[in-house]
C-alpha cells in the first residue's frame, strides 16, 4: 500500500502528512497528468483498484462535475462538489483543490453511503469516517427521508383507499336515498289515491239534499277523513323534509290575502270558543312579496291552529311586521301556555306539549324545518303574562309590481279611522285613485249590523246592497264584492255551462271528478289514459282539461305535451293536473310542459271551484 | 423518476385542461393513481406511459407535450417549494448564465440528498459574450426536446430575449452527446 508515510510527496505537499491521513483518511493526490502519487490508508478498502503511479481514471470515474476528462477542466471546478466512482460502484464525495506551486490536485473525499447495507457492502464502517465527516450524519439524514417518504406514500395509499370506501358509501346513499324518494312517491299516490275517493264522495254528499241525521254522519265520516288526510300530509312533509326532498320555491304572492284567507279561516272557531281573533299588519305592509305562499301559510296555518285549540279564553293574535326584506310574524294567544320543560324540545317531532291534547306531534317540528328551508327561523317565547308567543322570521321581499285592479280609477272613503287607512293603502296599491273625482265605488260605514262598523262597496248613484266585514278586511272578498256590484272585471257569480275533460285512469277518480264538475254546471267527457286524453282533445275545444299525472300507455306531461304542441283546438285550454304527489318538482314539471294549474289529490269541491275560478276569464263557472 | 416529475405532468395537463382530463390520462395510461408523492422515486415507464397519453389524448405530437412541459416545470418547480433556487439568482443575462453554469453543481448536490436520483449531465460553455454552448448527456433517450422547452421557460423566468438551438448528437458530425446552442439578442 502507498500511504503518505511512505510517499515520496509530503515535501510537495508542503503539510502534515499525518495530519492529511487523520483528516481526510480517503484521500487522493494526483499530479497534473492526473497520475495518483498518494492516497489515504483507508481509501484502498473501498477502492481497491487504486495505485500510485496509476491514473486516477484506472480506478475511478468523475461522475460529478460533468465534462472534466483532465486536469485542466477539473482546476476549473473547483467551487464545484465532486462525485467519484469506481468499478464496483463504490461513491467518494468531496471537492477538487490544484495547488499551483506543487503542481498537485488534492481529492479530500469521503464514502458516500446512504444506509448501513451500502456501507456493510464496501469495507466502510462509521468509524472510519472522521468525526468532521458530515457523511455520518447524512446516512440518518437520508434514513430520515426515506422514512418520511415511505410514510407520505402510505399515507397516500390510505387516502385513496378511503377516497375509494368514501366513493362507494355516496353511490350507496345516492342509491338509497333514491330509493326513499320513489317510495316517498309511491305512498303518497297510493295513500292518497283512495282517500281521493272517500273525501270526494263525502264532499259530494255533504253538497247534495240530506236529512239532519244521515248529514251527521257523513260530516263526521268526512271530518275523520280529512282528518286523516292531514296527518298524512304531516307524515309525508315531515319525510321529505328530513330526505331533503322539500324544495320550497320562490315566487310572487299577496300577504295580505294570505292573511285575509287566515282570518276567514280561523275567525269561525275562535268565535264558536268565545275567543277573540286579531290578524293585523303594520299599516304600510307592501302586500306582494317574494317567496313560498304555500309554505309560509302552512306555517301560520298550524300555529293558529295549535293557538285557537289551546285557548279558551281571550285572544289570538296574528301581527306581522317588517325589518327590511324580513316578514315578522307574531302569533300569540292567552290559551295554557307551555311549560318550560317542555318547551326545551318544542321542536322536535313527535313532541306534544300538553300530553291530553291529541295530535301526532309533527307540526312544530314541520313548521321549524320549513322556516329554516325558507331561509328563517321560528322560536317559542313565553307570553309576557300567560299564554305562547311564536315568533317566525323569514325572507319574503316586497315586489313592487302593483294589484292590477283599478287602473287609474277614483274611489271614496266616506269614513276615517285606521281601517279607512288600510282600506285606501289597498286600493292605492291596486291602482285604484282614493278621493279622485267622480268615483266609481264608494265605502260607506254601515254601523248597523250588530254594532260592527262595516264598509259597503257599491256603485255610485246604485243602492247598496251587500256589506263588507271591516274587521279584519278581505281582500279577496273585496276584489269579488267590487266586482260584483260594480259589473268591474269578470263576474264571478255569472252562470255558465261548458264541458271539461278529464283524464284520470281511475274509475274512482272519474266518478268523483264527473260528480263534483256536474255539481258546478259542467257537462264531463272522460278518457282513461294520456293518449285517449290527446284523441279526445284532438276531437273538439274543450272549456278546461283536467288532466291526472300517473297514467298507463301515456302520462299526463306526455299527454300535455302533445296537447300544447299540436293545431287542435285545445291547443290554449287550460290544463290543470290532477296529481296526488305534492312534490314541488313535480308541480315544475307540470308547469314546464304547459299546465295551467295543479290541483292535490284528495280533490275537494272548494278547491275545484275556486281553481277554475282562478282561470277566468278563460273559464268563467257558475 | 421521482414523483414531482409527475406531479409537474399533472400540473400541466389539470390547468390547461382540468381534473378530469388528468383522470382519464392515468386511466388510459394504465396508471392506477392520479396523485405522486414528490419525493417517492417512481419507474421511469410511468412519466414515459404519461407523456406517450398526453400527447395521444390531446393530440399533439410527443415533442411537443416534451416542450411544453419542460417550459412548465419552471414555473412548477418555482411554485412548489423550489423559488428559492431561482431567487438566489438575479434576472437578466448574467443571472441566467451563472444559474446553467451551476446547474450541474446543483444537480451533484441533489444527487448526495437524494441518492435514487439520477439527472442529466449539463455543463455550460461560455463561446462569446452571447452565445453559449449548453452539452447535455442523459441516460434516458429522446429528452432533447424537454430541454428546449426548459430553456423556453428560463428565458421567460430570467426575463431575457434568447433562443436555443437543439444539436442532436452526431458520431458524423463529432457530436457524441446532445448540445444546445444559447444566442442571446443584442440589446437595444
């Protein structure tokens, strides 16, 4: 071996031999035709190829700096990290240094190794590497990272295997809740097909000559029915709410009809429990809003009815207010108030307050997933002295389009007080000129009639003839009252006779649809499917189609469809769809292919009347 | 190659074309992952079978995808965690000089931290004032036109006005490894 110690090199050098074998104990010397004149006692263990007198290249290859195949190339990078490596793969790491005087390239290189096996495998040990040597550190800096990097990969691996897990469970979900939705369509149709027939039937009847008795048990039948009816409506709501089924729309409608519609519907059972019954409104109330009609009267619909129910005294108080786009409605009563232990879970469905009272227990809970659908929010607050306090807040801007009613026409209030106030806030919004000249329709007070102030609508230089309830003021009952005694807009009370279609494959619901339509004046054809329906309807112009949704060999939107996109004569009639699904993507549907209206199964001959009516003047009904 | 190799592919091809385009080229590819560890060293054949689908998948020839990825991983590189390599350089001329003339010292460098790494070897030979001489020796073939795009991407990082030339290497010519003449443009 050619160690320093016995290299003729060390006056060349012009340091410590030793001190060079200690520090640096791998070393190499090359002259400047890149002969190896010395190299370090350990250096041979790993390259053993090595020699003095040989060339550098015999032993080792410069894997790093690139392109430096002499000395001259190699003087030129010296600022650079140098890489050997010889024939068995063996790797030497460290730096050039020429020294010119000598004429001499100085290699202070160590092993490079990354791991024990690699060390093991060419003659190195950490002990052999001097304590200075960074290369110690490096092989647990480099066992460090692979490490880290095993981890990470494993990490990844299990991220993807849940992604995968997490990727089945959704297609799971999407497939069961897919399921839930069909069955959810399925049992309102089939439940609500039959009772389709009972409550018509019983409807029928109740409309027909009765004596007091056979009246009573077919009003008790008929009760029990819709009784019936409600609750499933409650089972079904509360189904699709928790699916996440119920879609609530965004649409304009008259608050203040709505409120009036509450009144009319509440006013008879609070006064049958000698209950007073105040719905009110700031007095600047814009009455068309944005928003679910159907769903905030739902709302209202079943606090007063839990309110009235649960009072037997005093009052029942609707109050609505504003604070920008937010409606404010306060129901309060002076009725047996909750108790607070109860209250804490008001909310939740199939909760009673009051465990005497009946009832399934789903309406508050309803109420409170449909406030919070609707963008709001609902709360209990104790009455300030007794009694409940509901307190709903929800989104429904005003819309400033106008009541089409009276075009620019005059009207006269010939009283005053708060009421004349709300009475000409209405008509000024519906277009109608309060106090303009020559007035069309004058309200007088008629203090008559039980001691109530009431207005009277009718034609001037007419004798009045029918009296409005001021307290509280109908609007809808205004709009028809005006237009009856005034002959303005269509006469809702004019007699006429047509013919409407229906398309239902339900013999039942045939029959119970040709009754009620009979009952209104109407002559009937029927069809048993979409396509007959289309036959019919290609046949001769028909007043209304009533078109049901589910049907053998063609639905009713197929059945529309057709209708509306061919040149018969029924191509403008209105279409109302029969439909015992309450979906609103459903009633979307029916809306998109052209249908005029939608009309929930059980049909109910109020609802039949009032919804023709809606389509006049295109279909005018006694 | 390691993983940020493939994660500058996927880079590439989810911001000109989006996830899903990235997805179906694994899945043509044969590649059963859409996401690299950076620092795991992966087979070659992958960056290889990614490339080969890019370029069937969006239709342009095999060099081009090569080029417009090695222009990108400039950028991607100076995103994800690498700036500071770039920022220890100043824009211009000389800056972009000095970074390929260390170029290779850095990739020795990387070679010691990363010991599966196996990177090209470049060295930069200065011929004039504006011309250099870039050599280039990989041990994976067909790579040429990678480069020219990384050159694309660090004439555009150092802001300066230059072009390359791609010499293919030539046994007839005297060239036994690729080289890439550097012109810069006068100024002014």
């Amino acid at each position: 071996m050619n160690s320093s110690s016995n290299s003729p090199t060390p006056d060349r050098l012009g340091f410590d031999a030793e001190l060079l074998d200690e520090l640096f104990p791998f070393h190499i010397v090359c002259d400047d035709r890149m002969q190896v004149l010395q190299f370090g006692p350990k250096l041979q263990r790993v390259v053993p190829e090595i020699g003095s007198g040989l060339s550098l290249f015999d032993a080792l290859k410069i894997l790093r700096p690139s392109f430096v195949p002499d000395c001259e190339a190699i003087c030129k990078r010296q600022e650079h990290a140098f890489l050997l490596e010889s024939v068995a793969g063996a790797r030497l790491r460290g730096q050039a240094i020429w020294r010119e005087r000598e004429r001499l390239i100085l290699f202070p290189v160590s092993p490079w190794v990354t791991d024990s096996e690699e060390a093991k495998r060419h003659n190195v040990s950490i002990a052999d590497l001097p304590v200075h040597d960074a290369a110690r550190e490096f092989m647990y800096i480099v066992k460090l990272q692979r490490d880290a990097v095993a981890s990470a990969a494993r990490a990844y691996d299990e991220l993807q295997s849940k992604k995968q897990e997490a990727d089945r469970m959704r297609d799971a979900a999407i497939d069961a809740n897919r399921a839930k939705s069909v069955f959810l369509a399925m049992m309102s149709h089939e439940i609500r097909t039959p009772l389709n027939g009972v409550i018509g039937m019983l409807d029928y009847l109740m409309n027909g000559r009765l004596d007091s008795e056979p009246r009573d048990c077919v009003s008790t039948a008929r009760d029990s029915a819709l009784g019936l009816l409600a609750i499933l409506n409650d089972i079904l709501d509360l189904s699709k709410l928790e699916a996440g089924k119920m879609d609530v729309i965004t649409a304009p409608f008259d608050l203040i009809a709505l409120l009036d519609s509450l009144a009319s519907l509440f006013d008879p059972q609070a006064k049958a429990k000698g209950v007073a019954l105040r719905v009110e409104a700031i007095p600047d109330l814009h009455p068309r809003r944005s928003g679910d009609g159907n769903r905030v009267r739902q709302v209202l619909v079943n606090l007063l009815s839990n309110a009235v129910k649960f009072t037997g005294q005093g009052e029942v108080s609707l109050h609505v207010s504003t604070a920008g786009d937010i409606v404010r409605f306060e129901v309060t009563d002076s009725g047996i108030g909750i108790p607070a232990e109860q209250a804490k879970h008001l909310f939740q469905p199939f909760q009673q307050a009051h465990a005497q009272h009946t009832g399934t227990g789903l309406g508050l809970a309803i109420c409170k997933r449909l406030a919070v659908l609707m963008g709001g929010k609902i709360e209990y607050l104790p009455a300030p002295e007794r009694g409940s306090r509901f307190v709903i807040e929800l989104p429904c801007p005003a819309l400033t389009e106008p009541l089409p009613l009276g075009e620019g026409r005059a009207v006269e209030i010939a009283f005053e007080g708060p009421d004349a106030a709300r009475l000409a806030a209405l008509l000024g919004q519906a277009g109608w000129s309060v106090g303009g000249a020559d007035p069309v329709i004058r309200f007088t007070p008629d203090s008559t009639a039980r001691g109530e102030v009431r207005c009277i609508p009718w034609k001037a230089g007419a004798t009045p003839r029918r009296a409005l309830p001021l307290q509280p003021i109908d609007q809808a009952r205004l709009g028809k009252l005006m237009a009856a005694q005034t002959g303005l807009g269509a006469n809702p009370l004019a007699e006429s006779v047509g013919t409407i279609l229906v398309v239902d494959d339900s013999a039942v619901n045939q029959r119970v649809a040709a009754l009620m339509l009979s009952r209104l004046g109407y002559a009937v054809d029927l069809a048993a499917n979409g396509e007959a329906g289309v036959e019919a309807a290609s046949k001769r112009r028909y007043d209304a189609v009533f078109m049901d949704m589910q049907m053998p060999v063609m639905n009713g939107i197929e059945a529309t469809l057709r209708i509306r996109s061919g040149d018969g004569p029924n191509r403008e009639t209105p279409i109302l769809a029969l439909t015992a699904n309450a979906f609103e993507s459903d009633r979307v549907d029916c809306f998109n292919a052209g249908m005029n209206s939608v009309l929930t199964k059980p049909l109910q001959l109020k609802a039949l009347a009032e919804a023709l009516a809606a389509l006049r003047p295109a279909v005018v009904h006694p | 190659m390691y993983g940020l190799v493939n994660k500058a592919i996927q880079d590439l091809v989810v911001s000109g074309h989006g996830e899903q385009a990235w997805t179906n080229i694994c899945t043509d590819a044969g590649v059963d992952t859409t996401q690299f560890v950076a620092m795991q060293n992966y087979p070659d054949a992958i960056t290889y079978g990614l490339v080969g689908q890019v370029s069937a998948t969006l239709g342009a020839p095999p060099e081009e995808v090569l080029k417009a990825f090695g222009r990108h991983w400039v950028k991607f590189t100076g995103r994800e965690g690498h700036k500071d390599v770039f920022e220890m350089y100043p824009k211009g001329k000389e800056g972009l000089v000095s970074f390929l003339e260390n170029l290779d010292d850095m990739h020795a460098r990387m070679m010691m931290a990363m010991p599966e790494l196996k990177p090209p070897q470049i060295y930069s030979e200065r011929l004039s004032e504006d011309k250099l001489r870039i050599h280039y020796v990989s041990h994976r073939a067909g790579l040429g036109p990678m480069v020219t795009g990384l050159l694309d991407g660090l004439f555009e990082y150092f802001e300066v006005s230059a072009t390359s030339e791609h010499l293919p290497a030539d046994a007839g010519a005297g060239r036994d490894h690729d080289e890439f003449l550097v012109e810069f443009a006068h100024a002014g």
